[in-house]
C-alpha cells in the first residue's frame, strides 16, 4: 500500500515535469528568438 501512494506520488510529479519543462524551455529561448527576430 505505501508503495503504491509512492509510485503515485512518483508519477504525479513526473507528470508535472513533463507539464513544467517545456514552459521553461520556451521562457529560456523565446528571448533570444525575439533577438534574432530583431
């Protein structure tokens, strides 16, 4: 049963990663697409 809460908690935020991740990529290169587009 605690396993399974963990493997639950494990894939929550492996999920919120995959959600979390690209917004940051695309605040990381948007400035510098806004340079280049300049």
């Amino acid at each position: 049963m605690r396993l399974h809460v963990k493997l639950k908690e494990f894939l929550s935020m492996f999920f919120m990663a995959i959600l979390f991740f690209p917004a940051f990529n695309a605040s990381l290169f948007l400035p510098e697409l806004n340079l280049y587009i300049q």
